[in-house]
C-alpha cells in the first residue's frame, strides 16, 4: 500500500470511529477459505509440504543446531512462542513479538513491517538473521542442508531429479507446508455462513461493537488483517495513530519505528502491516513488542491508540468475547522424522 492509500485508510479510521461510515457496510464479514492460496510458481503438493514440515522442525537449519522455525513458532498450540521478544541461537534475543504462523498464508506481505512480500520470502529470513537461526549467509544454509544426504530424496520427490537441493526450493516448500496451517470453521465463520447459533448473543453484540467503533476500518476481511490484497502489497496503518494516548507511554508503542527501518520514509515511522486477529486467545501477548499481557487490555490500548476513544467495560468485554469466537479449529500436528546428521555436521 502507497502512502496515499495509508492515508486514505486513516481516514477512513476516523470517519468510522465518529459515524459517518456505515459500520456494517465497512465491516464486510466473511468466512476464512478453507485451501490457502499458492503462488503460480509454487503449487501446493503433498510431498513440498512433508519436506517442508520436516524443514521447519529441523533445528540443524540454525548456526548451532538449536533453533528451527518450531522454536518461535509452535504450530502444537498458537503458533508464536509467548514471549515478548523471541530467543535465537546462543540466548540472543530478539526485536519483535513473534507473529503467530497460523493463517500467515492469507497475508498479503510478511513480517510486522512487512518486508517480506510472500511466505516463500519470509522463510529465508531468520535463517541469516544473526538474533535468530544464526547462519552466516543463504549460500552457507543450502551447504548445511546439502550435507545432510537423507533430504535429496525428500527434494527429488518435491522437486524433481537433478539440482533440486536448493534454498529457493527449501524456502517454497517450508511456505508450501505454512499453508496448510489454516483455521477455517470457527464459530464465527459458521455464523457468517449462516449457522446463527454458532454466537452466543454476547458475541454478536461484540461483532456489531467492535464494527461500530472502528476496529473494522483495518480489520477486515477473511483475516481480519485488512482486504484481501496481491502478494507483496501490504496493508500497512499507522501505530498510534494517536501518540497522546497514556497507552503509549506505558507500553513503549513509539520505540520501534516500524517500516520505517525498511523504506527509510520519514512518513512511515510507526507505520506496520496490519496483523490478523484469528486466534488471539493462543497469541498473547500482544503488540509488536509483546508488552501486553490480556486480550482485554489489548482492546482497550488499540482503542485508545487507534480510535482515540475509550471503551466501556461492557464493549471491552463484548468485544473480546467476539475475538474468542474467532478461534477456529486447528489442523492436527505430528513431529517429522527427520534425516540422520552426519558426525561432522555441526562442526564445519
């Protein structure tokens, strides 16, 4: 999203928050997709998504074979890790709240600053991230994996025969696996679908709540991360929108400067990508620096910080029962079996 389009949609915030959008009109409520898009150029296919499951657990794709994309993302619960700030290799902490995996597919870019435009880019990331998995570069990380010689098949299967043991092939199938963790059905979808006694009257009265004070202005759509968008066109909103919130100081909202650090536009500090809101009762806590620790409170801060207004107890607790009912069921998860290690693997 261009900056005139932010602009447009912080507008759009606020006309809402004081009445002069219709809020269901805005609001636009919709089902999750029960199959998550692919790229053209990469098809989802049983035997990318095993090899790339058995990638995203294998600890070996690290600098010190401790960490793997499991370790930040547990996909055997939400899907992020519960701390404020992740833990890479050798204790090294990170910057940002771990995003939840779940329903990342259904995410126009990547990252809370969205500088990753697919799920193909994103997984090479924390791979070269010094705070993170540790590897010294891309080129270093394909070596690692092709010295583990039980992965060829895996890739051969995936793949095809020839040089298939890529990390442009490890990326797309660690992204075909990551789509496949998706959490259709949940009960407002089957509300939305038309089952009206999958909300409880609580919940709907927090669904229409939480579109007639504004939260409906960015999120929106099938994830409640904003309208569905082409891979690498993010949907990006100012945060806080309004600096004077008490909030801010107390949560420390303004110390990192978002996309900013990527575009390095004056207009984009404190600008991010709008996150989803699918499952937030296995997400806390909150925020891009993981500072708030309750869903409630996390209604009351975007309020005061997004819609600069403040929430009675009765539309924080509505609201909050109608996110809850945003948790859909989740796909089971069985560890991989993953190939031998050669002895002298971790030491070269």
């Amino acid at each position: 999203m261009n900056l005139r389009h932010m602009g447009i949609l912080i507008l759009m915030a606020c006309a809402l928050a004081s009445g002069a959008v219709g809020a269901e009109d805005a609001a636009r409520w919709q089902p999750l997709p029960t199959v998550a898009p692919a790229p053209a150029d990469n098809p989802t296919t049983p035997a990318k998504v095993r090899l790339g499951k058995m990638l995203f657990f294998d600890p070996r794709l690290s600098s010190t074979g401790t960490v793997s994309c499991f370790s930040c993302h547990n996909v055997m619960e939400g899907g992020d890790d519960h701390r404020p700030v992740s833990i890479g290799v050798e204790a090294r902490r990170g910057e940002r709240n771990a995003p939840t995996v779940w329903n990342a597919a259904f995410l126009s870019v990547q990252f809370w600053d969205g500088r990753a435009a697919t799920l193909e880019d994103q997984a090479k990331g924390p791979l070269v991230n010094p705070l993170e998995m540790g590897m010294t570069s891309l080129r270093a990380q394909i070596f690692r994996i092709q010295r583990i010689p039980g992965y060829r098949p895996y890739f051969e299967k995936a793949f095809g025969p020839g040089n298939v043991v890529s990390m442009d092939n490890a990326a797309k199938a660690i992204a075909a696996y990551e789509r496949t963790l998706i959490t259709p059905g949940s009960p407002y979808d089957r509300y939305v679908e038309g089952d009206h006694s999958a909300l409880t009257a609580r919940q709907v009265r927090g669904m229409r709540t939480f579109a007639a004070v504004g939260c409906a202005s960015c999120h929106q759509g099938p994830n409640f991360s904003g309208p569905p968008l082409p891979l690498g066109q993010g949907f990006f909103v100012k945060f806080p929108l309004y600096p004077q919130s008490p909030y801010v100081a107390k949560y420390g909202l303004m110390k990192d400067l978002g996309r900013y650090d990527v575009t390095h536009h004056p207009a984009e500090k404190n600008v991010w990508r709008v996150p989803g809101l699918r499952n937030l009762v296995y997400t806390a806590p909150y925020m891009h620096n993981g500072s708030v620790k309750t869903l409630p409170e996390a209604v009351r801060v975007m309020a005061s910080t997004e819609l600069n207004r403040t929430l009675t107890a009765e539309q924080v607790g509505d609201i909050t029962v109608f996110l809850e009912a945003l948790t859909g069921p989740f796909p089971r998860q069985t560890m991989p079996r993953l190939p031998p290690t050669p002895g002298d693997l971790l030491g070269r």
